[in-house]
C-alpha cells in the first residue's frame, strides 16, 4: 500500500471518528438544556375562598360538565347543544387548536434528520472562445439527495418543543375557556328571555285589571258617584303600563337576537320555538358546586395562564442557547453523468458527509439582550397567572354572594307579591262600597304591577346567578385528552 493511500484512510479514519464522537455525544447528552426548567407555580396560599357559610349552597365534590340539566329545561338543553356544533367562536378557538398542533409538528420534527432530493437533466455548451475544444452540446444526469440533522447539545431544539407543547395545552384551555362562556351566555339570554316573557304576561294581565278599573270608574262617573279626575287617574295608570309593553317587546328581541348569534339560528325559528310562554327554570333549594379551591385550579383561564408561563419559561432556554454554538451534520449522495448509459455506475456516485458548527461569536449583546426580554416576559406571564388566579377567587366569591342574595330578594317579593294583591283586593271592595278613596285603589294596583314585575326580574337573576356561579366554577368542558381524541377523529380523512 502505497503512502498516498495510507494517508487516505487515516483520513477517512479521522472524519468517521470525529462524526461518530459528534453523534455519541449528541446521544449520550439529551438532559444538557440550558435555562430553567419549569416549576408550576404553588397556588395554595393563593386560593382563599371566603369563610362565609350560604345555607342555600353545599360544598361537595360534584359534576359540572353538563351543570345546565339541573334547570330540567329541554328548550335550554338543545340551545346548548346547538351552540357547541354551530357557534362559530368555538370553531375559531378549535381552528386555533388545530395550528397549534401543527405548529407542535414543526418544532418536533426538528429533532430528526432533514431530507432533500434533487435531480435533473440538463444540456449545455461551454464558449468556444475559451475551450476551443467545446463544439458539442453536452447532457448531464443528475440524481442525490441532501441531509442535514442539527445535533442539540444545549437543548435549543427541546425547549422549542417544550415552548410549542405548552402553545398546544394553552389553546385547548382557550378553547374551554370559550365553551364555558358560550354555553353561559347561551343559558343567560335563554333565562332572560323567559324572564321578559313573565314581565310581558304580568303587564297583559294588569292591563286588564286597569281597564276593568278605568270602566269601572267611567260607570260611576255617568252615576255621579265618582268624579272625573277618578277617571283621569285610571286612565294615566293604564296608560302608563301600556308604555311598557314595547320596551319589554323590545327587550326580548334582543334575546332573541342574542341567541340567534350563538347557535346559529335564524330569529324566526327560535320565536317559533320559544313562544309558548313558560315560567323561568329554577332548580331546588340547596345546590352543590363542588369545592371552590379545587374548581378554581380547574378554570381553563387559570390553566390558560399556567400554560403560558411555562411556554414562556421554555423560551428563556431558547434564548440562551444562542450563546453556544450549534452542530449539524451534512451528507450528500447521488449519481451524476454525462452519459444515461453509465448513470448507474459505481463511477457515477458522489457523496460527502461531514460535521458543521455555526457560533455567533460577534452578536452576544444581542443574544444577552434577547435572554433578558425573555426574562422579563416570563415574569409578566408568572403576574398574569397570579391575577388570573385573583379575578377568579372574586368571581366565585361575587357570585355565591349574588345567588344567595337573590335568592332572598326572591322570597321577600314573594311575600310582596301577596301582600299586594290582598292590598289591590281589598281597596277595590271598600271602593265600590264608598268607604276608600280611588287613590287607595290606583296606589294598590301600581304596588302590585311593581311587586310583579320586580318578582319576574328577580327571578330570571336568580337563575341568571347560578349560571355565573357554575361559570365562575368552570363548569362545562371535558378533559383534553377527550377532546383531544375527537380533533384527531375529526382531522382523520
């Protein structure tokens, strides 16, 4: 053997024993990540619940997925449903998941080898004013393919993956998030609308009552037993809660509208649907909500906020690792020739592989100055996920307070309500008989009409709260890896 050769194959023993240490290492170091690794933040001391005691609320470990069948309304039941299929807020929030994933796929597929293959045929003549000999055209074929793999040694790569994960869980909880608040809005607007409905009937009702007062004193007016301002009373009390009814009339196409826009249906199915006059669902006294700390961890906003202080903590290990300097490894294999009947010849192949390092030595106060953004934005995600964590202790806490209270309200217009109509009863008789003045009269029948309408109000917010309160307990939304299940079905072809 010659000492040319000899010097070859040390050559070859040389690079192959660089490019394997490169790989061993690259192997032998996957736990070498620079920056932090997260740590969830510890949320006990944050989550504090007020010590008050509702008698009218239990706390107990309960089921919320589907808190809208304790109102046992069909009519709310398929609204929610129909919401959850057509809402298009909730098919924006699922697209999101969707990039999300795919943008997962692209930060994963890092890790692997990147393969590219070329071929070509292509005809040419060189100058023959330079290469006097060049007076043919020539071909050449051409076949390879080009791979590149960086080796991660300082976790560059794993933590944009780790940033990219925590992406992918932040868009499933902004998912739930909006599902939550669409299927509360949902059932709000339904309990309004029942609520209106209620306050149209009761003015219908007291519309006759008036008018069968206002003939009342008309008669006796004709009789010379009443005066004629007995009569103009009666007729401005009727007057006044005919004026009324538009603004109810207007109020409940605003539901209406409102609905239509969450579930996608049109105005005219869902007066059609929902004109048959039904009182507002209430459940039974004494409700259970769950325990308040362990529903608030479980708030997808709360888990949204977590989601994306970790994503934010990943990239601070991005950051850093531009300080050091990256590996990657090149290797080429094809086949070229001049001619298509030696193509595939041992002659005609070509390959090279070797290590490359890119460092950017000469930009390390941009690299630093990077690192501290990354920071100083990870510090704003750990306050955002500690406000979060505030705002939905005062939610819990502001609607428990708000059910309770309404609750209460309701039972004291209850008794009103009585009150009233014994009050209007009686006013009426002592009337007729001409033993009270029609300002009796006119004050019981306006008492009544307030106390009614006020019951109808505080019975549609009473209902109106416990959809806060389940809200605010993050009721309505499954687990990820359910849900996570479907979008692979659905994303199946």
């Amino acid at each position: 053997m010659t000492a040319s050769r000899q010097q070859q194959h040390l050559l070859k023993f040389y690079r192959c024993s660089l490019l394997c240490g490169i790989v061993a290492l690259g192997l032998l170091l996957p736990g070498c990540m620079v920056g932090p690794d997260y740590q969830v933040p510890d949320a006990q001391e944050s989550i504090r619940i007020s010590s008050i005691v509702y008698p009218d609320v239990r706390f107990e470990q309960t089921d919320l997925s589907h808190w809208w069948d304790i109102f046992e309304d069909p009519h709310l039941s398929a609204l929610i449903r129909r919401g959850e299929q057509e809402n298009l807020d909730i098919k924006k929030a699922l697209a999101r998941v969707k990039e999300s994933r795919a943008v997962l796929g692209i930060e994963d597929s890092a890790l692997y080898p990147a393969v590219d293959a070329n071929g070509a045929i292509a005809w040419g003549k060189e100058s023959e004013s330079i290469f006097p000999d060049a007076t043919s055209v020539a071909t050449k074929y051409s076949l390879s393919a080009d791979a590149s793999w960086e080796i991660d040694f300082f976790g560059r790569i794993r933590r944009s993956i780790e940033a990219a994960t925590a992406d992918y869980q932040a868009s499933w909880e902004d998912h739930n998030n909006v599902l939550i608040t669409i299927r509360a809005e949902i059932a709000t607007n339904y309990l309004l609308f029942r609520s209106q409905q209620a306050q149209l009937e009761t003015s219908k009702k007291n519309i006759i009552s008036q008018r069968d007062m206002l003939n009342l004193t008309e008669i006796r007016y004709e009789n010379g037993i009443a005066t004629y301002l007995d009569v103009a009373q009666a007729t401005r009390v009727l007057a006044n809660t005919e004026a009324d009814m538009p603004v109810i009339r207007m109020n409940l196409m605003k539901s209406i509208t409102a609905l239509s826009v969450l579930t996608g249906l049109t105005s005219d199915t869902l007066r059609l649907q929902l004109q048959e006059l039904q009182p507002v669902p209430l459940p039974a006294p004494g409700i259970a909500i769950g325990i308040p700390a362990e529903r608030i961890r479980q708030r997808p906003d709360v888990k949204l906020a977590e989601r994306r202080l970790a994503a934010q903590t990943a990239r601070i290990g991005v950051a850093t690792a531009d300080l050091y300097p990256s590996f990657s490894l090149l290797g080429t294999l094809g086949l070229a020739s001049f001619s298509a009947g030696n193509f595939l010849d041992s002659a005609s192949q070509i390959y090279g592989v070797g290590p490359t390092l890119r460092w950017n030595i000469f930009d390390m106060g941009r690299i630093r100055q990077n690192i501290v953004i990354q920071d100083a934005r990870t510090e704003q995600a750990l306050y955002g996920y500690e406000l979060t964590m505030l705002k939905a202790i005062k939610e819990v806490e502001d609607s428990m307070t708000g059910y309770h209270e309404q609750q209460q309200r309701l039972i004291a217009l209850k008794r009103s309500v009585s009150a009233s109509q014994d009050t209007l009863d009686m006013s009426t008789t002592l009337y007729k008989d001409g033993l009270t003045p029609f300002q009796d009269v006119l004050d019981a029948q306006r008492a009544l009409l307030d106390a009614e309408s006020s019951q109808d109000i505080a019975t549609g917010n009473s209902a109106i709260q416990l959809v806060n309160l389940y809200k605010a307990l993050a009721g309505g939304w499954t687990s990820q890896a359910q849900e996570d299940n479907e979008l692979s079905q659905q994303s199946t072809p």
